[in-house]
C-alpha cells in the first residue's frame, strides 16, 4: 500500500500546501503555517498505509465506504499528533485535527479549503471531473475556483 500511495499522497500533500497558502489571506490565517498544515496532514495517512502492508492479508483493505472514512478521520488525528511529536507550532496541529470542523480556527478552514480544492484539482487533472462540474462550478466561491486554476500551473 505505502509503495503504491505514499507518491500519491505525497502529490495531494504538496498540491494541498499551496491550495491552502493561498486560501490563507481569505480567512485571515498565516501562510507559512497553512503551507505547513497542508504539508503535514496526510502523513498520518502514510504510516496508515504502512501498517497497512503488515496487517491487511491478501494485500485488501476493506472496501467498505465506512472504512475508507474512519481512515481519513483518524490519519488526520494520527497526523496532528505526529505534527506536535515533531514540535510543529501547536496551531499547525490543531488546524490539522480540527480542519473537519466548519467553524473551527482560521488555521483549519484555510487547510480544508485548500484540501477540498487540491483534491479537485487532482480529479479534473486525472480526467475524472471536468471544471465545469458541479461540484466546482457551484460547490467553489470565485476565489477558491481562480485558486483551483492556479494550481492547474504547478506541474506543467
């Protein structure tokens, strides 16, 4: 599992940082730690997947919908206590564990934003949402959709 997903959430984690960098000023948190919070808050998901690789048998997770949103939830928990571990500021790691909450700190609603768009943006760049769908056109203000275009640049 690591081998095959760490690239990738590595990929979302990166995409995430800037997303939520840039969505900093529109909730009046500071970038650098949103950069920080976006870079750090998917390696709870990384150890996920390694322990993985050691428990699952025949190489399957549970394909159930319940699984797959009980691991997001409690990487993100395993991700903000890693973060205070490493002696990140103790802002980054309660906007990593707080970032599900609408009315959380500034800090977390500039992660979740900048996570909700860095993941459109990697499913219109797989081909599997197209900018014009719903889910961009009217689940994104005008400042979160010229976000999502400006991340379209980060690998080209």
């Amino acid at each position: 599992f690591a081998r095959r997903a760490a690239p990738l959430v590595w990929s979302h984690s990166e995409t995430c940082a800037v997303a939520a960098s840039l969505m900093a000023s529109a909730v009046a948190a500071d970038i650098f730690e949103s950069c920080l919070a976006g870079l750090m808050q998917d390696v709870g998901l990384i150890v996920a997947f390694r322990l993985a690789d050691r428990v699952c048998q025949n190489g399957k997770l549970p394909a159930s919908e319940r699984f797959g949103v009980e691991l997001l939830a409690r990487s993100r928990q395993l991700s903000a206590v890693i973060a205070r571990h490493w002696d990140f500021p103790d802002k980054v790691a309660e906007a990593i564990a707080r970032a599900d909450e609408p009315d959380g700190p500034s800090l977390a609603q500039a992660l979740a934003q900048g996570d909700r768009i860095a993941k459109l943006r990697l499913l219109i760049d797989a081909g599997k949402v197209a900018e014009d769908d719903a889910l961009v056109t009217e689940g994104l203000n005008s400042y979160q959709r010229r976000c999502l275009g400006k991340l379209s640049n980060l690998d080209g």
